[in-house]
C-alpha cells in the first residue's frame, strides 16, 4: 500500500524505467488512486498502457488476484477473483464487463465502443449520447479536404479520466493507434472510440459487428476497412502509414522519444508536432508554417488553444468532483459559448449554448432508459438495448403536437446490430435484411402499414401492386464496401469500378422502358480524375482535368492545375498558398481572380479583374461585412450562441431577426433607413418545434 499519490507515482516511474519504458507518461496519478505498477503489468501485458485508468489498485496485486483468464469468454469478477464468462448475477443489472480490465462496471464508466460522435438518432443537444452520458466534443484546428491532411481535437467525457497526448478526454486525428495487451488489441480511433480484437485461433478476430479486419506480421500489424485501406502500425502499436487503393499514402514519424513528431499526406504537406515536458502536445505546425498552440492547467486538462491569428478559445473543467470532464467553452470573442452539467455518477446531464439556447436537461432512470427535455419542455422518453458493448436505440416516445397525439418510434435490430426495423411515430414500418458476413444491407422494405410484420424474407418479398410499400434492393462489390447494383422502383443504378476502388461508370436505367443513361471516369494514380463523361451521346461532354506533378513556390503536386470543358474552353490555377488553397484562376477568356486568405484560411479578398470584394470576420469565423467593388458594404451581427440576428448595408437599411431557443426565426422586421418598419413576418412553432403558421410579410 502506497501513502501518497507521489509513493505510487515513484513506484510506478522506477518500473516503468526497468522493464524499458523510459515515460513518466506511463505513470500519471488519477484523482485519488494508487496503485502498483508490477500488477498492472502483469494484467495488462506491457507497461506501455498503465497510462490508462486501472482502478483502484492500492496494492501491487488484490489478494486472491486471478491473471490467468484467458479464455475469450472469461472475465475476472474483481468481488470474489474468479474467472466468469459475464458479471455476477449478485451485480446491479446495469453492469457489464469492462473488456480491457476484466473489472464489472456501471453504464456510465469508460466504455470503448460507445465513444466518439454520437450517430444521429441518439444525439441530443451539443451532443451528448443519452444511452451513456457521453458528451462529445469534436473541434478542427485545421483543415484542407484538397491535401487530405488536417488536425481536428474530439473530446469524449465517457474518457474523461484517460489521459493522451492532449490531456485528460481529447483524442486527435493524427494518430491512431493499437494498445497491445495479452492475447488482446484495442483500436484506438481518432474520434476517441475503440474496439477490441481477441487472438483465437491463430487469427485476431473483432466483434461481429467490426467493419475491420486485422493481421500480424514481422514488422508489426495491418488493419484493413472494407474499403481497402490499409494502416501499418509497429510491433508497439504506432502508426506508420496509411495506404488506400487509389495510390495515395500518409506517412507518419516520430521523435527520440516516440511521440509523433509529423506526418506526411500524400500530396507532400506536412504537418509538425511539438510537445512540453508532460508528453503533451504543445504545437502544431502546418504547411504554411504557422501554427496553433495548446496549453494546459494545473489537473493535466487542455485549457487553451491559441490559434494562428493569435485569437483563442478557453476550456472549461469546472466540476470537483470530476476535475476532468468538460463544463464549457469560451469563444474567441471572449463569450461563454457553450455549458454542460454532471450527475452524481459523471454523466452528462446538461448541455446548453450561450443563453439557454439549444438547451437540453437528461435524466437517467434504473432502468437503463434516459429521458430529455428540450428549451420548449418537450420530454422524449429514449430506451437502448446493449448489442456487442453497444447501446442500440430502441425507443423514442414524443409528447403530443399540434394535431398530433403523443406517440412512439421504435428500433429492432439483429445479432450483429444492424438495424433490422424501424417504426415511425405514425407507426410506419420499414424492414432491413444484412449480408451478416460483411453487414451489408441487401434488401429494405419501406413504407408498411401501421400494424403490419416484417415478410419473414426481405430478399424475397414482393410489395402489392399499387400499395405504399416499396422495396430496395443492393448488390455489393466482392471484395469491397461498394454497391455494384441498386434497385429500387422503377430504376436501376449499376456501378463499376477499377482496382483502386475508384469508379469508372455509374449507369440509370428506367426499368419499364429500358432506357438509360450512363457516366464514366478515369484517374490518374493518385485517384484524381482526369476525365468525366457525361450522359449525352449526340454531342462531347467530357470534361478533363490535369494536375501539377511538381512542387515550386506556386504549386504543389497534386494542385489542380487546368480544367478544360466539352467546347475546349480552359480554366487555369496559376498559383496555390502553401496549405494548398488557389491564389490566381484565369478564366478562359483571360480574365484573372485572385484571392486572399487570412491566417486561419477564411477568403478575406476576392479580385476578378481588379475589382475587388472583401471580407471581414469576427475572431470566431462569423462573416461581419462584406464589401462590394462598389464600396457599398452590408455588416452582419450575432448574438452570443453564434446565430445571425442583423442585417445592415451602408444606406441604414436593416432586417432583425429574433430567434427562439431552437433558433427558429420567429420574427423578422425590415426597417428604412428612417427607422420606419416597412415589413414584418411572425412564425409560430408547436412543442415538437414544427412550423404552424406564417403571418405577415407584406
């Protein structure tokens, strides 16, 4: 037993040291925890991965401590330190297994598979995943889809007590990574959220609902999507590449001390890391040389980013009793922007933005059901069902609306937690078949009547002439997470593609007259497409495009450079900044734009043959004033939640908008430059916030 936190720090930083991991990353000390570095390797196979929160060890091993699960299907009941194949039945029914201590947890404890971004049918105000108590939060700092590079922070509070590269909950892009246990590898994904793969017989193998697939080599390990591409990571579990099909690979290296240091796109950008003497990230540096800085405070929590143009955005951690988890963002305006609440058991409970807008209030019940309140009262009542350490939505009951009655949606879902139907809240069914192998869609049935049942066959089942059903049906590529053929009432899409998955031709066949029309496409070995033909056949329609294949002061490779039409006319991109954003375009019939960005990549002038229009922005990215070559200008305004309230050009002509708290505009007044109120229009929304009625306007 450890006296202090700084006793089982020095304990586990002198082991650490012993068995090669030279890291005081390896050891940073939780809120009240101690433990014992020689058990935490022991149950976690490498020393490399105590960073990460193994409970209450106050000991360098329980009494009675079992390391020798290792059956796939067992798992260590830290109560009575036996080998189970689930919790004990003596256990609260909210519990399950943590996969990777083997510890029996509640619901809202670091759960791998239930983190990153919410999808959308459990996803309530900014957002917060109602079946977890996760709130997410996913913030780019830089981005440029033209180089596939980019750097985006996401924040996960269901992580809120792991510490990374970026402190305590925050996760980036940059760098996924495998944690290499005993018999056992978590994937960890940029968004935060993880998956397991369990070595059984001789291979590694996922859940069943995994989209990737996983093999060991010599070198290290590939994981592979179903769209083809590859990440190679180390024999430690770093990534060093990332290859896709189509020819373009990011490349990753490291620093003396195994932190990510840059990593390469496939066009040549590079982006640049910096740390402080925590192992944290201190910069990123990106092609244009300038930067964005982070820093942190006194619990390890990343309280400060400061941003290219010098603005910057403060995080919040304002809750004792969970010193990690996300209570609000302060904007680069200097406005608090954004606030979230806990319960007891460090579940989001509330989420709002700056003035009770978008607010929403959560309540978890025994049950294991969540209800929501939104900023019009409204209570939606969501139940999930756990499917392979997922929470599946179940349920969603609404209060009554305008001539509408109260009224429920419900899910269902197979094994493999694929949606297998879905009711809508006038009882509407839709019904779903799966490619389990692969789970892939294969047939839909849409539009059943309210009380009906799902055909027992969604592949074989022939909706009745004339009748609201309809049927879809998709075939996909062999190998490939790619449809090849769709059909749906009265047409057929049919798609083909290359080896390097990129698509050659999409054709649209009407099924009752046979007639269709098709699109083809080549590429270059980078997947970039050189020419696109459209459907016409009485006349040319191809469109081609050619890249630069060099880098100089203007240009990188990869830059589009020219796009010529069907008549041969010819657009040219002369110039490019160095984060790859065009500078000059000559038009083809000569005429010249040049364009100007500001630090953080906004357009802030565009000249079209000297005349100039300019932008202005507040420190957020808000559009403030734009400035015709006229001179005329029209100025914006916001309100604190970031939503357009004003409206003014430079006669005193003015629009004011009034929002409600789900940023309805429920009036807008039009105004002279007298101040005379020349028009007004009022809309009017019910509880479930649907649009009921329009007046005014004249």
């Amino acid at each position: 037993m450890y006296g202090s936190q700084d006793a089982a720090f020095a304990a586990c930083y002198s082991y650490a040291k012993s068995v090669g991991y030279n890291s005081a990353a390896a050891c940073y000390i939780f809120q009240n925890w101690t433990y014992g570095a020689q058990c935490l390797n022991n149950i976690l196979g490498s020393v490399a991965y105590m960073r990460y929160p193994y409970y209450v060890y106050n000991t360098f091993c329980p009494i009675g401590f079992k390391a020798n699960c290792s059956l796939v299907n067992q798992n260590l009941d830290t109560t009575g330190n036996q080998c189970i194949t689930a919790c004990p039945a003596s256990q609260p029914a909210s519990q399950t297994l943590d996969p990777k201590t083997n510890q029996c947890y509640t619901a809202y404890q670091y759960q791998p598979k239930a983190l990153g971004k919410p999808v959308q049918e459990k996803c309530v105000g900014n957002p917060c995943d109602p079946s977890t108590g996760n709130k997410y939060q996913a913030e780019t700092d830089f981005e440029n889809d033209g180089i596939d590079l980019g750097f985006t922070r996401h924040y996960n509070s269901g992580a809120f007590d792991v510490t990374g590269p970026l402190g305590y909950g925050w996760s980036h892009q940059l760098a996924p990574s495998l944690e290499i246990l005993t018999g056992k590898i978590f994937i960890h994904q940029a968004d935060g959220r993880a998956e397991w793969f369990v070595f059984s017989n001789g291979l590694w193998q996922g859940d069943a609902d995994s989209l990737l697939s996983l093999t060991q080599g010599t070198s290290g390990f590939a994981l592979t999507d179903q769209l083809g591409v590859v990440e190679h990571y180390d024999t430690t579990g770093r990534i060093v590449s990332r290859a896709e099909l189509n020819g373009r690979t990011t490349s990753y290296s490291y620093d003396n001390n195994q932190r990510l240091a840059s990593v390469t796109g496939p066009f040549g950008h590079s982006l640049q890391l910096a740390y402080d003497n925590s192992d944290r990230i201190s910069s990123v540096t990106y092609p244009d040389d300038l930067s964005s800085r982070y820093q942190y405070d006194s619990q390890g929590n990343l309280s400060k980013v400061i941003y290219q143009d010098g603005s910057f955005k403060l995080y919040h951690y304002e809750n004792t009793s969970y010193p990690h988890a996300l209570t609000g963002i302060t904007d680069e305006n200097g406005s608090r922007y954004a606030t979230w609440t806990y319960d007891s058991q460090g579940r989001a409970n509330s989420s709002q933005h700056a003035g009770g807008v978008e607010q929403v209030a959560l309540s978890y019940n025994n049950d294991g059901s969540t209800d929501v309140v939104d900023s019009f009262n409204a209570s939606r009542h969501y139940t999930f069902q756990t499917i392979l350490n997922v929470q599946k939505l179940t349920s969603i009951s609404q209060p009554a609306g305008a001539g509408s009655v109260a009224a429920t949606r419900t899910q269902t879902y197979d094994a493999n937690g694929n949606l297998a139907s879905r009711s809508d809240f006038n009882g509407n069914l839709s019904c779903y078949a799966y490619d389990l192998s692969r789970n892939l869609e294969t047939a839909r049935v849409e539009g059943l009547a309210a009380g009906s049942s799902c055909p027992a066959n969604r592949s074989t089942f022939m909706p009745v002439a004339n009748s609201t059903a309809r049927k879809i049906i998709t075939v996909w590529h062999a190998n490939y997470r790619l449809p090849i053929q769709i059909d749906q009432a009265g047409q057929r899409l049919s798609f083909t593609y290359d080896a390097a998955v990129n698509l050659l031709t999409k054709t649209s066949t009407d099924t009752a007259s046979q007639q269709s029309r098709s699109w083809s496409y080549t590429y270059n070995s980078l997947g970039q497409v050189l020419t696109a033909n459209g459907p016409r056949t009485d006349v040319n329609d191809i469109t081609s495009y050619s890249y630069y294949a060099d880098t100089t002061a203007t240009h990188h490779i990869g830059d589009l450079w020219k796009v010529t039409n069907a008549l041969g006319h010819i657009t040219t991109f002369n110039a490019y900044d160095a984060n790859g954003r065009p500078l000059t375009i000559t038009d083809p019939n000569g005429l010249v734009t040049n364009l100007k960005y500001d630090a953080r990549g906004r357009r802030i002038e565009k000249s079209v043959g000297g005349d100039l229009t300019s932008y202005q922005y507040d420190a957020v990215g808000n559009l403030i004033k734009t400035t015709q070559p006229s001179g005329v200008a029209v100025r914006y305004s916001y309100d604190a939640a970031h939503r357009l309230t004003d409206i003014q050009d430079d006669a005193g002509n003015s629009i004011h908008y009034t929002l409600d708290t789900m940023g309805n505009r429920i009036h807008e007044d039009v105004v002279d430059p007298a101040g005379h109120l020349i028009r007004a229009l009022s809309r009017a929304v019910d509880a479930l916030n649907r649009l009921q009625t329009v007046s005014g306007g004249q």
